[in-house]
C-alpha cells in the first residue's frame, strides 16, 4: 500500500501544534503557581506578629517556700577542727623479738612471738576506745631500748606501754609495773638526761599503772590489785607515762592457756587507759593548759 506523503505532513504539523499548545499551557500553569506562591510568602513575612491577649489581672507572685530551720540545739555554722590537746597516742611495744626471744618455755614457746599476737588484740581494743596506737615492731624485729623510747618520745599526748611474758609467776595471773623512783636529775640548763628521761612522768605513771592493774585483778583471780615497782630499762628512757605488763607464765603446759588470756588483758589495757585520759593533759603552746 502507497502512503500518502503530504497527509501524513498535515498530520504530523497539526500534531506538533497541539502537542506545543499543551506544553504552554503547562508551563503557563507551573509559572503561575510559583509567582503565586513567592508572593504569599512575602505577605506573610512582612504580616505583623499577633498581639498577646490582654490579661484581665497581674499574675499572681508564686509561694515561697522557706528555707529549713537549723535543728534546736546545732550551731547555724560548722566550727573549724581544734586538735584535742592531751592523750591521744598509745605506744605499744611487743618485747624482744629479732635475734633476742626472750623468755621461753615448754614446747617451743618463745615470749617474743607470744607478745606480737597479744599486741594485736590489744592494739583492736584500744582503737576501739578512739586511740591511736603506734607499735614498736610489727614481726620479728629487735629494736634497741633507746629505739622503743624515742618512738614515744616524739610523740605528743602519748603514753608506752610494753608487753612481756613472765618465765616464773603463777600461771594465769599479770602484773603491771612502773619503773622505780628516780632521783631527780637536769643540767644547769635544765634539761633531764635521757636515762632520767620518765622521771617527770613517775606521777602520772603510778596512776595509769594502778588503774590497768586493777582491771585485771578483777579478770584474773591471784593478780595483784596495785602496780609494783621494778627497774624496766624501757621504762626509764621514755619521756611519757610508761608501764609495763607481764603475764605469767611462759612456763605451760600448752600456749592455749595463755592466748585465752589475751581478750582480757587487751580488755583490760583498753578500759584503763581510756580511764586514764582524763588525769593526762599536757601542756598548751601557749603554757596553759586546755
């Protein structure tokens, strides 16, 4: 079949015209629709924002709440921190020890090693009572007698108290004692030798001495109710009250017989020392005391 080749021409003309018609009509319609839509966007751009509605009265002030009241009987401000001037410090020794064991008794048992455990129990009892407690040796060392005293010696507030095992005595029983009189002794400065060194302190030693003693009278029975009186070279060198306890005795049986003792001599100690206390102050910086 022939095709006719100026219809097919008309054909396709008036196609292309309607085909632009509708392009137009297109085009016409996205460039209005954005002219439109730039122009509301600026109106409301330059719109004045709405006023706020008038209040019909002023708001209300909201509650306030007060602050806490200090309770009755407490200061409105903390105070600073004083140091409490007077005994505060206990230095407790465990005797011997190193290459020195002692007193020993049946059965291996070495006094040196005894009194390291009886200091712990004694050492809690103190702590408990608000002490400080500074130990001598903590194992098996030997420090020398001037070594002990000048650890309580450089404290302030302190009293020494020394740990012994007797090898005689009546088994279950202990003893305090305090060093012997002292004549009194200074250079022309007046300063005390340091062998004469708890000579200011004999006072005070007696009485912390009895009161310890005392205490365990009443825990074990054949115990003397005073301190006695002994020449303890750890005693004499130490510028504090100082005493030294002695149980009796190395010489057992079996070393249970005496570690049950050391929950009641720690007990002892503790109740006697904090006793004490009171009957301790030194001296201020300023001369006075607290």
């Amino acid at each position: 079949m022939l095709l006719d080749v100026e219809n097919i021409a008309r054909m396709k003309q008036r196609a292309c015209v309607r085909n632009g018609f509708r392009m137009g009509a297109l085009f016409f319609l996205l460039v209005s629709g954005a002219v439109a839509l730039s122009f509301s966007s600026s109106a409301a751009s330059q719109t004045p924002p709405a006023a706020p509605p008038a209040q019909s009265a002023a708001p209300q002030a909201l509650p306030t709440t007060p602050a806490p009241a200090a309770p009755q009987g407490l200061p409105q401000t903390i105070p600073p921190a004083v140091p409490r001037a007077g005994l505060n410090v206990v230095i407790l020794d465990p005797a011997h020890g190193g290459t020195d064991p002692g007193a020993r008794g049946t059965g291996g048992i070495r006094e040196s090693e005894i009194v390291l455990d009886f200091a712990a129990q004694v050492r809690r009892a103190l702590e408990a009572q608000g002490f400080q407690v500074v130990q001598t040796r903590q194992g098996n060392e030997d420090p020398s007698f001037d070594d002990r005293s000048a650890i309580a010696n450089a404290q302030s507030g302190a009293v020494f108290i020394t740990l012994h095992i007797a090898s005689t005595g009546l088994p279950g029983t202990a003893r305090v004692y305090v060093n012997s009189d002292l004549p009194a002794s200074a250079d022309a400065g007046g300063l005390i030798p340091w062998d004469r060194a708890q000579t200011p302190f004999q006072g005070l030693s007696r009485k912390l001495g009895d009161l310890v003693q005392g205490l365990l009278a009443q825990r074990f029975k054949g115990s003397p109710s005073t301190a006695q009186t002994a020449a303890v070279r750890q005693l004499r060198t130490t510028a504090a009250p100082a005493i030294a306890v002695e149980i009796s005795s190395v010489v057992v049986e079996n070393r249970a017989d005496l570690d049950r003792m050391a929950p009641g001599v720690a007990d002892a100690i503790a109740s006697g020392v904090a006793a004490f206390r009171p009957s301790y102050v030194v001296p201020t910086a300023t001369g006075g005391t607290p």
